[in-house]
C-alpha cells in the first residue's frame, strides 16, 4: 500500500493551507516526476490560488455525487487549474518513452554480453532472455533485457530482429530501448544512456540524435478533481470509449478513451484508483483522513503520440512534438445541472464525451451549444512551453550523456 508522509501530506488539505497543499504536491510531483524541477511550483501562492484552495477543499471533495453547490466550487477550482496550471501542481511531463535505434549488428552481435556490465550503482540486470517468455509480446524482435531502478522501475532493451522481418524491412531498426522517463532520475537516465553509448562507439552521438522516437507519452495531473466530474471532450476523434473504476460498487467511469490505441490516442483517467490498484506503490498519496483513506480525486490526462503513424521525429527533433491538449476541450462542470436524473448518473458511468456523442444525431446541437458557450478557457501557451522545456531536458540528458 502507498507510504503516507504524514508531516506534509495527511493534513495537507484539512488546514485549508496553500502553503501546506503545495508541499504536498511538491511531495507527490517529485515522487511521480523524478524529472520535475521543484522551482515550477510557486512556494507563495497568490491570492486567487489561495481563495481557490480553500473553496474547493472545504468539504473535502472526492468521488461523490457532487450537488449544485459543489459543482459551481469545482468549475472555479478547475478554471483556476487551466489557466494557472503551474500554480496548481499540473505540469506537463514525459511518462513514457520509445526509441528505435540503427545499432552496427557488431553491436547487436554482442549485447547479450554488453548487457551484463550496466553499471551497478544505479541498476542491476533484472531479467534478460527470448522475447517469448514476455506475456503479450508482439513486438518482431527476439531478445531483450530489463534493468531494474532502486524503485523497480524498469528500462528495455530489446534487439535481434526476426530473419523473416528483416527480409521484408531490411532498413528496420535493430535495437528498441522503453522507459518512463519520469520514473528515473537525472543521473539513473544519465548513467544508462552514457553505458548504451560506450556501446556504439565513436558514432555514437550522430546515432542517437537520429533515433525514431516511436512512442512518447505526454501527461498532466489535475490534483483535486474528480474524473466524472471532468467533462472533457476531443470533438474532432471518432472513436471514443471508457472504463469503469472495477472496484467502485457505485459504477463510476475509470478512464475515458479518445481515439484508437493503436495509433496516438487520448485517455483521461482515475490516477488514484490507478496507484491503488497497480502502483507504483512509493508514491505519497494526498489525503485528507489517513486512518479511513480518504484521498484526493486525481485526474490524469495523457497523449500518446506514436510519430511513425503520421510525421516520424527522431530524437534530436524532440522538442517538436505536438502540444499534448491539442485539439482537446474542457466544458463547465456546471452543465451537469441542466441534466435529469438518468442523463446525470450515464454522465457519471460513462464518461462526459461518449455520453455526448452516442447518439450523434440528437445531441450535435449540444454539441455545437457547448463548444459556444461552455468551454473553459486553458492556458495553452504556458503549458506548451512547460511541455517544450520538458522534451529538451529529456533530450539533453540522453544526448550529453
């Protein structure tokens, strides 16, 4: 179960402090983002931010039916978190990472014994073997290895294409490296890419600055509010989907799902039921009771950009992926109040957007009603610079490594 810090975090929200709130999202930012620079939160929080806080949190909001009241409290709280999203916690980070890599095969020959000399003090060979033995592998290559982080956090190599594979795509990469960049440190991601080079010899900078990046993750945590009370929509994607939270008797949407996830896709989902359920489980959540594990709601929203489906960038091109929220919009939650009863709880199960568009016909005048008049404003240049600023420390680290 997840380490409670007590002194900073347990009592963060109760005492209605911003200074309190923002060491416990410091806390939690850190533990999520080991990437984040902790000078991106505000230690004196302005007056609005404060006024905000105090608002919100009074009666300790979480995954509850929210009454009129309450809605009118979040839609401030979350208009506030749009347009000064630093202030609040929710900066843009890199939560996965894909790189597919041209290695000479004198390389690739001699991996499998490369690969036991990873340095120690930041890593040990966790495992290592036929690609056979992954559960719902798919991928064309035979072998991998994984590293294992003092958090058991994992980085991949996999190498040895296919023969049939390299017949048909003779330019295909050799060699594919997965991590969550923002579960390793500066020095872990420093020190793995500084040993992978030393593999690659003289050319190794020109090598990595044109690797493809075939998936990269951008996300952003919105502390504070409650996924069904999120109405999020990305009117331009056709297929839309959701999850329910599986251990929520109440039946309440778990992860709402734009576009397809083989390609770059869109998901907003239940952060905390997340950590509940799978982990990472060193992360100090934020509560306001330990005892009855009362949590703060956190939404997570995350684009998963695969650049080979439409413009390839290689690493060296870091920096110019897409804006992540690109295309996506945020409604006011107090639209809910114009709902009946039945309308209300399919918003609650189903998410806002595929509630929205089941039945096309009927409801694309509310559509285009809500795009007019209800769309809360996003601070989208601020947050396009935070996530540009994160690509490039990314890219540094792993190219001056």
């Amino acid at each position: 179960m997840p380490r409670f810090n007590s002194s900073a975090v347990s009592s963060v929200i109760s005492v209605h402090s911003s200074s309190t709130f923002i060491a416990g999202v410091k806390a939690y930012t850190q533990a999520t983002n080991q990437l984040c620079e902790p000078d991106y939160l505000s230690n004196h929080p302005s007056k609005e931010v404060k006024k905000q806080l105090k608002a919100w949190f009074k009666d300790k909001p979480s995954n509850k039916r929210l009454n009129h009241f309450q809605l009118l409290k979040l839609e401030r709280y979350l208009s506030a978190i749009l347009m000064n999203p630093l202030e609040y916690g929710a900066i843009p980070f890199v939560d996965m990472l894909y790189l597919t890599i041209d290695a000479p095969e004198a390389v690739v020959s001699t991996l499998s014994r490369a690969v036991k000399s990873i340095p120690i003090e930041h890593f040990k060979l966790y495992k290592m073997g036929s690609t056979k033995v992954l559960k719902n592998y798919k991928d064309a290559y035979q072998r991998f290895a994984m590293f294992e982080n003092h958090q058991s956090s994992l980085i991949t190599i996999y190498w040895g294409l296919h023969p049939k594979v390299r017949e048909v795509r003779p330019t295909q990469r050799l060699v594919k490296i997965s991590l969550n960049p923002a579960r390793h440190s500066p020095a872990e991601i420093t020190a793995f890419f500084a040993w992978f080079k030393s593999l690659l010899g003289d050319d190794s900078q020109q090598i990595m600055k044109v690797a493809n990046v075939t998936r990269l993750d951008i996300a952003m945590d919105l502390i504070g509010v409650p996924l069904p009370y999120l109405l999020i929509d990305r009117p331009n994607i056709t297929i839309r989907d959701f999850c329910p939270n599986k251990k929520d008797k109440a039946q309440r949407v778990g992860t709402q799902k734009f576009g397809c996830p083989k390609s770059t896709c869109f998901h907003a989902y239940d952060k905390v039921r997340k950590y509940l359920d799978v982990g990472p489980f060193f992360v100090d959540l934020l509560v306001y009771d330990t005892a009855k594990k009362r949590y703060v709601p956190i939404s997570r929203v995350e684009r998963v950009f695969r650049p080979a489906d439409t413009v390839p960038i290689s690493l060296g091109q870091l920096q110019n992926l897409p804006y992540f929220l690109k295309g996506t919009v945020f409604y006011h939650p107090m639209i809910l109040t114009f709902l009946n009863e039945k309308q209300h709880n399919k918003v609650i199960k189903y998410g806002f957007s595929y509630w929205c568009h089941m039945n096309s016909e009927k409801r694309g005048t509310l559509r285009q009603f809500l795009r007019k008049h209800w769309m809360l404003e996003v601070n989208d240049e601020l947050l396009q610079s935070a996530q540009t600023a994160a690509l490039i420390r990314l890219k540094r680290l792993i190219l001056e490594a």
